[in-house]
C-alpha cells in the first residue's frame, strides 16, 4: 500500500505547512447590470480570481492583460488592481479573499512574484475549478462543517492554481518613458487624496501639463485627473464595504468637500449610488466587512 505524508506535502507548498485562510468568497453574475470596481488595493488579503463568462480587462498596476472565460486571475496584498468588462454585462467571475497565504518561494500573501504574470488560463481545468468555486460558495454558507470543507476547498484551489501555466512573455528592460509613467503613477497614489490639479502635478513632477496628460493616457487609457477620481472612488468603495462611516464622511477621506458631487461622480463611475452600493456588496459578501 502506498502511503502519502500530508504534512511533508504541505510544506513544499506552504511555508511551515500552515494553510492559508479563506475570508470571503463572492460572485459576480453577468448581468446587464454594470458595476464598475476602480482600482483599489487589500492591505492583508490577496485573492484569487475565475472568470467563467465574458470578456474584458485585468489591470494590475501598469500591466494590463485580457480576460476571457477560463481565466484565472492573481493579485498580491498591496497591488492596485481592476477588473474592466469589454461588453454591455458583467464579466461572470468568482472572487476568493484569502489571508495568512504563505506559498514557498513567496512573501506573504503572495499569488505569484512580483511582476507577475497575473493572468493564467485554466485550459481543461477549467470545469473542475468552477465547480470547486460552486462549492465554496454553496458550503460555506451551511453549517460549521460545511464552512471548515469550504477552507480545506480554498487551500485546493490556491495548491492548483499556483501550478498552472503561465503565459509566455517577453522580457525588456524599462524605458525612459516607462519610468517617468512609473513616477507619475507613484506620485499620484501617494497625493490622490489631496488638492490636486494637472498644472500642480506636472509643476511637482517638472514637466509639463501636456507630457504628463499624454503620457499617462498613452500607457493607461486615463488621464491624471480620471486616475485620481478612479482612486478616490475605489478607496471609497473599500471603506464603504468595510466600515460604518457615512457616505459625507468618506466623501470628506477621499477628497470631495461636496457629498453631492462625490455622490454623482461615484454613481457615474461604479453604476449605482454609494449607500445601495454598500447594501448589494454586503449582501453578496454576506455580512462580512473585512476588505482591508
């Protein structure tokens, strides 16, 4: 009889061969419905993706890859991130939060080194993993037994999706133009809460208003100021889904004076209003808030 040692197994996975922790697990229907997700970042989670209908974009970062049924999907804790749909519905996709993720080889909550790549294709895979998400979805919500089936389901998951296939990419060292958009980038994210307008940024990045305005929509598809409003409005949707503030109050943490305009701004970006956007989230996610 042939005899397997679990526990030497797990630790040429996991790190000391601890298991991660499943936080949440969500899933976007397509639906006509579009609701937009800007970027945002987890400050202690990072999770995992399955796109099971649709086409679109996965922005990590400066990176952008195209997503289609079948595609897995990685983000590590801290990267800014954004799922964009290419049709008039929803991309179809399961979202698993994990913590305390500890792959050999990686930091902390890391789905895949830095740089990624961030998008894998579950090629035959890809039934097995949907119905494995189908049951994370459904046990979950069961009893003690079906929440613990629903970790030991996740850690599964995570095992085979860090052994999948990469996409082949070519390598090259980074521009000129790729470190300035890198600079503006982080300039922005570190101010995008404050006061800022175009002439500001580029006197703080010494150029001008124009090479900054070209060249951030050039590498990104947005202006300075549409990537501000992007940041403040995915920071807006994290507190919103993971704290008890008022609307006027993350109006004010963002950097909008005026509730009124945040409001419209936000119900123009995501699809809907701020306080309905936290009620369907928090139904979808069951009541859970944590998405730090």
């Amino acid at each position: 009889m042939i005899r397997f040692d679990i526990n030497q197994n797990l630790k040429e996975v996991f790190e000391d061969g601890k298991l991660p922790a499943m936080v949440y697990i969500s899933r976007q229907e397509s639906t006509p419905e579009k609701i937009s997700r800007p970027l945002h970042s987890h400050e202690s989670i990072c999770e995992l993706l399955l796109v099971y209908k649709g086409t679109g974009t996965y922005q990590v970062g400066t990176s952008i890859y195209p997503i289609e049924e079948g595609c897995v999907a990685y983000y590590n804790q801290g990267d800014l991130h954004e799922i964009a749909t290419a049709e008039k519905t929803n991309i179809g996709h399961y979202c698993i939060g994990i913590t305390n993720l500890h792959l050999k080889g990686l930091k902390k909550n890391q789905m895949v080194p830095e740089g990624g790549p961030y998008i894998r294709h579950a090629g035959s895979l890809f039934p097995f993993l949907k119905t494995m998400c189908d049951q994370i979805y459904m046990m979950e919500e069961l009893n003690p037994a079906g929440q613990l089936a629903s970790q030991l389901f996740c850690a599964s998951m995570v095992v085979i999706a860090s052994q999948l296939d990469t996409f082949p990419q070519a390598m090259a060292a980074e521009t000129r133009e790729e470190e300035f958009i890198s600079r503006i980038l982080d300039y922005l994210n570190e101010h995008f809460t404050e006061e800022l307008n175009l002439d500001k940024i580029a006197e703080d990045m010494h150029c001008s208003a124009t090479y900054v305005s070209h060249g951030l929509k050039k590498a990104t598809g947005m202006t300075p100021i549409n990537y501000i409003i992007r940041r403040r409005i995915g920071l807006a949707q994290t507190m919103l889904i993971s704290t008890d503030l008022t609307a006027t109050q993350i109006a004010t943490m963002v950097g909008y004076d005026n509730t009124n305009y945040f409001s419209t701004l936000f119900t123009k970006t995501v699809g809907m209003t701020p306080i309905r956007y936290r009620n369907m989230y928090l139904e979808k996610l069951r009541g859970r808030r944590d998405q730090s």
